[in-house]
C-alpha cells in the first residue's frame, strides 16, 4: 500500500511539474504571437484538464482500482461526451480549431485580412480572435464573427493595411468606430 501511495504521489507531482513547464511555455509563447491574456488562459485551462484526466486514470489504476474498472470508467465518460459533442459537432469543431489557431495560425489582432470565400467578401481587420470565433472588422463598419473551423478550412489571404496605426489602435481599444475614408 505504501508503493501504491508513494506512485500516486509521484504522478502528483510530474503532473504539478508538466503542468507549470507547459503553462509557461503557452504564456510564452502568447507573447511571442501577442496573443491576449483570455484566450491564453483559456488554452491553458483547457490543456490542463486534458493533463488531470490523465493523471487521475494513472492514479486511479496504481491505487489499485484495477486497470478494466479505470478503463470502463474512462471509455463510458468519453462515450458520454462523444454522444453529447456529435449533438453539438460545431462546437467541438471550432473549440478544436480554436486550439489550433492559437498554436499555428500566422495572423494577428491588428492585421487586415481577406477570407476567400465564393459568395462574399469577407475582408477587414482582425479585432479578436477568441477560442470559437474571429472578429473582423469590414470596411463598410459591420463585424464580422466568422467560425474558427471556417477560417482554418478556406484560404486566408493578408493585405496591404490601408489604414494608419494610430487608427488602427484606437479600433482595437474599441475607442472608435472604423471609418475607411
């Protein structure tokens, strides 16, 4: 019983260990993309759940609950979120595509892009890029919340910015309203 208990301490800690190199790695890594402070903390809130699953079935299993009890448990709750995330597809969809934009996605806040898109012009200033969504701001005035799964699936074109960075920052602050003329 001592082993058992002296194992799951261990897991504990690489888990606190892994846990504090991976949030700072993400924070990090945030700065580096200027990335904002809500969508970091929620990437990070995200990975570490992720983590404290896997940490607890460990646990679980070297407590002695036995290796079939842990992975019935584990196959069920998954079951149970796979049924419930297919009802909702969209959202497990963009929350994925989210996580993705966060690591990979080589646009910023600030900058002036177009989506191609067949049927309309999708085309303005990043204002916000959140775990499911992309705020662009259009030229005409109008914002835009276009899905992350959308934004990773077409092709996402960067433009010559037309307007002044002091204009362009009081956008961002939400100061003023976009005016193109």
């Amino acid at each position: 019983m001592t082993n058992q208990i002296l194992l799951a301490c261990i897991y504990l800690a690489v888990f606190l260990f892994l846990q504090r190199a991976l949030t700072h790695w993400v924070r990090k890594l945030a700065q580096m993309k200027q990335v904002s402070v809500a969508r970091t903390s929620l990437v990070t809130r995200f990975i570490s759940y992720v983590m404290f699953f896997i940490t607890l079935s460990l646990m679980a299993v070297s407590l002695g609950l036995g290796y079939q009890d842990v992975s019935l448990f584990v196959s069920s709750a998954f079951a149970v979120m796979g049924v419930a995330l297919v009802a909702q597809w969209s959202i497990l969809s963009n929350l994925t595509a989210g996580v993705l934009i966060f690591f990979v996605f080589p646009y910023r806040i600030g900058e002036r892009i177009r989506v191609v898109d067949k049927d309309e012009d999708i085309s303005g200033v990043i204002i916000e890029i959140a775990l499911f969504h992309v705020l662009i701001h259009r030229d005409n005035g109008d914002t835009i919340t276009y899905p992350n799964n959308l934004m990773l699936q077409k092709a996402v074109l960067k433009l010559a910015d037309q307007t002044p960075l002091a204009e362009r920052q009081a956008l961002l602050e939400g100061k003023k309203k976009f005016d193109p003329e």
